[in-house]
C-alpha cells in the first residue's frame, strides 16, 4: 500500500493559452501514464469542444506513478482551466490540492488570470513552484519575465524552472520538483471518513460518478456512506483511482484522490464541495472553505418545441452535475412559452453551455438576451432581487435600483492605454489605479458596472490592444444607478424577452440602434410592421418594415383609373385584415445581434 508521505496532490495554474494541457500531456508520458498510441494533444481534454476551442473548460483529475531517490511517489494532477469564466473550476481543484504549478509563458510574461489564480492559490496556503514555459519560442524573453516572477511572489530565482512543453525541456525537474516542495497531505485515516467531492460526471450506464479526495479516515469497497448536504446514504459499489481509465481499488486512505459509483441516479443529490462520510461511525462536521458559486450573467433558454420541456429539463440537470456553477430555475414568456432562466459565469460560459446541449443532448433552444441581477428598493423599503427585466415593479413605486458592480484588472503594452481608458469610459468606468510593471507594461484598476461588460468588452478590448491586454475581474457589490425598463415593442405587442434594464442616458441611443437592427432581420410580411423601442409609455425610437406588395395593378393596361383604384383599395383592405389575424416570428439570429450592437 502507498504510504501517504509518497502521495503529493498538484493542480496546473496559469493564463488562458499558457500552455497548461501541452504540460499536462508532457507529465503524463514522462511518468509513463499513457503509452505512445494513446498519446494525443490535449489528453484531458475529453469534450470535443475543448479540443475544437483550444480551451480548457472543465477540470480533469489523473493519477501518475513516479520513482524518485529509489522510492515510488504518487502524484496526483488536477488540470484547471485558464479563462476568468472558468474561475470557479479552479477555486474547485484548489481546494483538493496542496501545491501548484505556476505557469508562465516566457513570451508573453504574467498576464491577469495568472495574477487572479495566484492568489487563490495562495489564500489555501499551496506550495507555489514557478515554472517558465515556452523557452524554445523565439520571441521568449526569459530573463525579463523572470524578473516579473520574481516580483510577484518573492521567490528566488533557481526557484524557477524553465521548461518547455512542446519539446519536453524542464519536464523531469518539474516533477522532482513537486516531489521535493510538495509537501504530502496531511489527514488521518484512523480518524472517521471525511470526503471532499469536487467533480462529478453523469455515465448513462452507471448513473452519478462523484469525484473526490480522502481528507481523513478511509473508504473501503462496499461501506455504507452519507452525503452530508443531502443526508442521503448510499452504498460505496465501486471506488477506484483516476487513472487514463478508471482503475478499481479496494480502498483509498487519507490524503488520496479517487471516485465513487453508487447506483444514485438523481442530479440533484450529488453536490460539489459535499463531505463524504459513513453512516455508522460519521465525522462531526462537513469539510470548510468551500464557497457557493454566484452566477454573473442571466439569460433565458426555451426549447424551439414547447413539448421539449421536460427533456430539456433533464438535460440540464445533468450538465449541472457537471457544471456545479450552471444554475437555472423554470420560467415562462408570453413570446417564447416555458423555459429557464439559467445562471452563467460570463458570455463564454453561457456559449458552452449553448453548444454543450446542443452536442451531448441533441437540444436546439432559443436563447433570450443576458442581463445581470438587479435590486429594486420599493418606496416601502422592500428589497427585490431582480434577473428579468420584465419582473421590475411599476416605476411609481421604485424608489431606487442597484446594479452590480466589479473590479476590473487590465495588463497591457503601455501604447494602448489611451483607447483601452476610453472604452472603459464609455462603459461607465472609474479609472481607480494605474501601475507601471515594467517601462512597457501596465496593469490599470477600473470600476465598472457588470452589464457593461457581459456583451462585447472582452472582444473589444482584445481588438483594440491587438490581442495584448489581459482582463480579470471580481465582484465588488451593488451600487445604485439611474436605470430604467426599455420595452420594445413589434405592431404594439411587447416582445418581453428583448427587454432589458439600461442606464438612462444611454437608452435613446440604445433604442435607436435595436429598432435599426431589428428592421434588417425580421422577414418583410404581407403588413407593415412597427418596430418600437419604448420607455414605459413613451417611444423613444420608431423603425418600419414595409410590406411585401403584388403588383395587382399590373394586368390593367389603360382604362379608367378607377378600376386601378378598386383593385388598390381592395389590396389595402386585404392588408388590414392579415396584420390583425398575422403575427410576427422573431428570428434566433435577432436576439443575438440584439448584443452585438457598436
């Protein structure tokens, strides 16, 4: 058996495109974890779509063997991912883990989401071991970004392993590495069990797959177990480690990582960050320090098919289990029928999520437009949380509304600090600090309210910094704003899921721009259709589509014109009766564009 002194638990922290998964391959075939046929890019990234994107979207846990100074160490590695969406999968792995690989890309130097990942790394008290990739490029600027590493976590500077994952430099220092600084888990397995679950997977054979790690105690093959937050009890009929396979166990003792199957088929019953423990001798109380997710972005989901309801009900159920920081709760619209308003992390998340349905479950859904979460404070003094624009009390009875607002971190070449201020201006941002990290490099501190940013910020400021800045965000609470309900409406008819909250001075010039758009993708009909943007009972923007017109004047040649005239009365008569019985379909491709305005 595996003395727990050989055991070193480790995740992957770094920037998005740092080269996090091309290590993790490195590590794998080093130790000899995978063999050369089953060797591909991007071994743990099992979804199509992570390989398609080039991203890491969840995290993935495998277990490696690796002999060292004549003894056998295990070492389990935890990949995270590096996009700020994506924050919450790493808060996650942290958690199961004592020591980090900070990764650094020698080219690029420290960008914002290594700064981000570093300090919840270091508020869990892990290990740091700085490593320098991507030495062999010819752009690296190894000595300089060694400074900025340096600076940053005070470490010394043989501390720092330069190593390269696409030719396989540095790979058996790193592992030695992790080896001599990692320090092992601390827990014990005579204590009673005490599980941390963080992942889980849906197995159409198997039912619910939890991941987890052995804090105290030990779980052996068919002990019975209870899940504190649910205080469900389930039998443990297979455990196992996390190998390229799953590979069963007898049993896993403190300080271990590995998985449990036990027949629970209900989503909702397994719940990341719940402690594992036995029912007859249990542990007296849950494991700490693991935080509930709070989603930043609000949208809604409808089925194409109202009859899909209850399908894609189920489906998201199990994405959730997948996807601990999806969160969704049913809703109703009068232009789209039933659906969810759903709890996203940002605009790539809710895209993946979009795809994620669509792929692994076959469902095709109309997604309505992402606002953030509001408060509304009555005249009263009643507190109201706000996700729907279209929940917003009458205006004659608000007294104030609060929006969310963060605190914005943006790394960038000192020469596009001028067009990079003035979107964030435009965005309704506060400059609060401005730091020069070295004579071409600055990180900038703004305030910004949330909704500014969910739409294109992130894209925008990629262009205009020609893909060079870098942007990490946390929430900072509610602030009160001038904000008021634009409706828009279509021949009358409020149209609730392109309604949204927006600032009071910028609502005229929003109107305007989604009336014009509206007009250039909603199909031209047999009626004239009226496209209006309105501020309670005021329209502030007006577009028409005009009708589609037969020509029915055509066969008439010559004559009296008031035979031309009978025929155009009799068209204009027809006309009237089709816009009172016609309604008019909004396509998908509209509630999108809706974001994309500039």
């Amino acid at each position: 058996m595996m003395k727990q002194e050989h055991i070193r638990n480790f995740c992957i922290i770094a920037h998005i495109d740092h080269g996090k998964s091309t290590l993790a391959d490195r590590l794998l075939e080093h130790t000899q974890t995978v063999t050369e046929r089953e060797s591909q890019n991007q071994l743990l990234d099992n979804m199509d779509l992570e390989r398609e994107r080039g991203i890491t979207i969840k995290s993935h846990a495998i277990q490696m063997e690796f002999p060292c100074n004549n003894i056998n160490y295990r070492l389990n590695l935890i990949d995270t991912p590096g996009h700020v969406d994506f924050s919450y999968e790493v808060s996650r792995s942290i958690a199961a883990c004592e020591g980090a690989l900070l990764i650094v890309d020698a080219a690029q130097g420290i960008q914002a989401q290594t700064i981000s990942n570093l300090y919840l790394a270091l508020e869990n008290d892990l290990e740091i071991i700085p490593v320098l990739n991507k030495i062999d490029l010819p752009s690296a600027n190894p000595e300089e970004v060694k400074d900025q590493i340096i600076d940053l976590i005070g470490c010394n500077r043989e501390d720092i392993i330069p190593a390269s994952a696409k030719t396989g430099v540095g790979i058996q220092n790193i592992l030695e590495a992790i080896v001599d600084r990692v320090s092992p888990p601390e827990g014990n397995e005579k204590e009673p069990l005490q599980a941390l679950i963080f992942d889980s997977v849906f197995n159409p054979f198997r039912g619910i797959e939890a991941y987890f790690k052995v804090v105290n105690g030990t779980i052996r093959k068919g002990d019975k177990v209870k899940f504190f937050a649910t205080e469900k009890e389930y039998f443990a009929d297979e455990i196992g480690a996390l190998k390229l396979d799953q590979e069963p166990r007898k049993e896993i003792k403190a300080g271990d990582v590995g998985y449990i199957i036990s027949g629970i088929k209900i989503a909702n019953e397994v719940k990341v960050g719940d402690t594992i423990t036995h029912t007859d001798a249990p542990c007296d109380s849950p494991i700490e320090g693991f935080e509930d997710v709070k989603p930043m972005v609000f949208a809604g989901i409808y089925p194409v098919d109202t009859e899909d309801y209850e399908e894609l009900r189920t489906s998201m159920e199990k994405l959730q289990l997948n996807d601990a920081s999806l969160t969704f709760e049913p809703e109703s619209s009068a232009a789209l029928g039933f659906g969810f308003r759903c709890g996203f992390l940002g605009m790539l998340h809710m895209e993946i999520i979009q795809e994620r349905l669509e792929r692994e479950f076959n469902m095709t859904v109309i997604t309505t437009v992402p606002n953030v979460s509001y408060f509304s404070y009555s005249k009263k003094g009643e507190k109201l949380l706000v996700n729907n624009p279209s929940d917003l009390p009458d205006p004659s009875v608000i007294e104030k509304v609060e929006e969310p607002y963060i605190s914005a971190q943006i790394i960038t070449k000192s020469e596009y600090i001028g067009s990079i201020i003035t979107l964030c201006i435009e965005k309704r941002g506060i400059l609060k600090n401005q730091v020069y990290l070295s004579t071409d490099r600055v990180e900038l501190s703004f305030e910004l309210p949330l909704a500014e940013i969910v739409f294109d910020f992130y894209d925008r400021l990629k262009t205009i910094s020609r893909g060079y800045a870098s942007f990490d965000y946390q929430p900072i609470g509610y602030q009160q704003s001038n904000l008021v309900k634009m409706d828009i409406l279509l021949n009358g008819d409020q149209v609730d899921a392109l309604s949204a909250l927006i600032h009071r001075d910028n609502a005229h010039n929003i109107g305007k721009k989604i009336c014009v758009k509206l007009r250039q993708l909603i199909p031209r009909q047999q009626f004239d259709i009226a496209i209006q943007a309105a501020i309670g009972s005021k329209i502030i923007s007006r577009e028409t589509v005009k009708a589609l017109r037969k020509d029915v004047t055509a066969k008439c040649y010559g004559g009296d014109i008031s035979r031309k005239r009978k025929l155009l009365e009799k068209q204009k008569k027809g006309k009237k009766r089709m816009r009172q019985v016609g309604n008019v379909e909004i396509p998908q491709s509209a509630f999108m564009a809706v974001l994309k305005l500039d």
